[in-house]
C-alpha cells in the first residue's frame, strides 16, 4: 500500500499523531504536574496544527521547514501558557500564537527592511488598537490610537503600513475553476487608459504644429526635464529667449488642444 510520506524537518508527516480532547486534557494536567514527556507528546501531537497553518503562508517563497520550526515555536508557547480552567479548546487558543509567530518571523526577515523604532511603535499600536477594541466594542480609528499614544497621526500610519507584509501583483485572490483573477487584475492603471492615450494623441499632434526651435525646446524643457538656463546653454540663446519662445509655443499649442 502506498503511504503519502512527506517529511517536513526529517518528521514524517504522515505518521504524527492525533490527539483527542480527553487525551489533551490528560496530558495537559500531566505537565502541569511536572511530567515533561507529557509537554512532548503534546507537542507531537499537535504537529498537524502547525502544518494546517503554515500552508496559509505557502505563497510566500519561504522555506517550508524554516516556517514549519517557526510555528513549533509558536506552538510550545501555547502549550506553555494555555490554561485549562478556560472553556477554549486548544486549538483555537493555539492558531493564532502560531500564526502570529510566524508573522514576527516573515516580518524580521523581510528585504524590506523596517527600523526597530518603526516597528515598535506599529506594535505598541496595535496594543493600543486591542485595548480600545475591548473597551469600546468596536474598530478604534487611527486618530484615536494616535490619540492614545500621544503621536502624530500620520506616523501611526506609517508605521502600521511598514510592518504590512508585501503582497504579489501575481497572487490569485479568486478561482472559480476557470482562469484565476490575481492582484494585479484588481489594481487600476492610470497612466494607461483612453482619455490619457487621447491626450497624448493630441499633444503629439499640437507639437507638430510648432516651429523646430520651439518643438525643441518643448521637449528638452518637458519631456526631459532640463531647467530654462539649461535650455539656453544647450540651443546658444539667452534665458530670457527660451522663457519667451517657450510661453509662446504653449500659448501656440492651447489652440489645437
């Protein structure tokens, strides 16, 4: 019979355990009593976790063993820190200390680097952002957590923008079984459209209209950005020549546009 085998870090995947409620609980006060062999069994059986939730962070280009040790740490802090008098089951308290582990790493490890002072205080916001959250029941605004913590709201934002991770204009955000949409199929493109394309057609057209020393000086002023006095020395005339030809030419250019 063949066995689907994938080794994650040398763990056989196919063989980790899986655990019951009542065996967790046993195991859980087992630990607590200082029994370690109890803190492993119920590490390696809760494996499976850590592999369910690092396939949400596959589309990365990251290792999968490296994301895989990642979230095992995630995954003994809760074991560490979960408390068995509340009326949660372990995996839902378990999820998100793994994802959020394995954020912390993609965020540390980014070739976008974000400073130290950057990242804290985006943290120290979203603190912030989860006491107001619990104290008003509901989505704080930026200006409020700014508020909080006595900055600027505009460096809020920048700090909550830099810690984002970056996103892929190639990764699909819907399937349907047919073609998938991806990013870039969602972002508006400015610069291309028919009014700009009919915009440039008209501007090519009034060019033509000028004068080879006025075209000239279109081009070199706006197109390739030099300054007037640049101009001047470029073409041999004075400055006050090329301010003068140049008002005239975009005078001249406005009646066929």
């Amino acid at each position: 019979m063949l066995v689907n085998k994938v080794e994650i870090c040398g763990v056989n995947t196919s063989k980790l355990p899986v655990l019951t409620n009542a065996q967790m609980r046993k195991l859980f006060q087992a630990m607590k009593n200082g029994d370690a062999s109890a803190r492993t069994q119920l590490i390696n059986g809760n494996l499976r976790l850590v592999l369910s939730v690092i396939q949400r962070f596959a589309n990365r280009g990251e290792y999968v063993d490296d994301l895989f040790q990642v979230g095992c740490v995630g995954l003994m802090k809760a074991i560490d820190n979960f408390d068995l008098s509340q009326n949660v089951k372990f995996s839902t308290y378990a999820v998100p200390m793994i994802i959020g582990e394995i954020r912390r790493y993609l965020r540390d490890n980014n070739p976008l680097r974000v400073s130290r002072s950057l990242r804290d205080m985006a943290y120290k916001a979203l603190q912030v952002r989860e006491v107001l959250v619990n104290k008003y029941s509901r989505e704080p605004s930026v200006s409020e957590i700014a508020s909080e913590l006595n900055l600027p709201r505009e460096e809020i934002v920048f700090a909550l923008d830099a810690i984002q991770d970056p996103v892929s204009l190639f990764e699909p955000i819907y399937h349907d079984g047919g073609d998938p949409i991806f990013v870039m199929d969602q972002v508006s493109d400015e610069k291309n459209n028919d009014q700009r394309w009919l915009e440039d057609i008209a501007i090519k057209d009034a060019l033509n209209k000028l004068s080879e020393r006025e075209k000239l000086i279109l081009t070199l002023r706006f197109y390739e950005g030099k300054t007037q006095m640049e101009v001047a020395e470029e073409i041999g005339i004075s400055q006050a020549q090329v301010s003068r030809l140049e008002k005239a030419a975009l005078a001249h250019m406005k009646k066929y546009l």
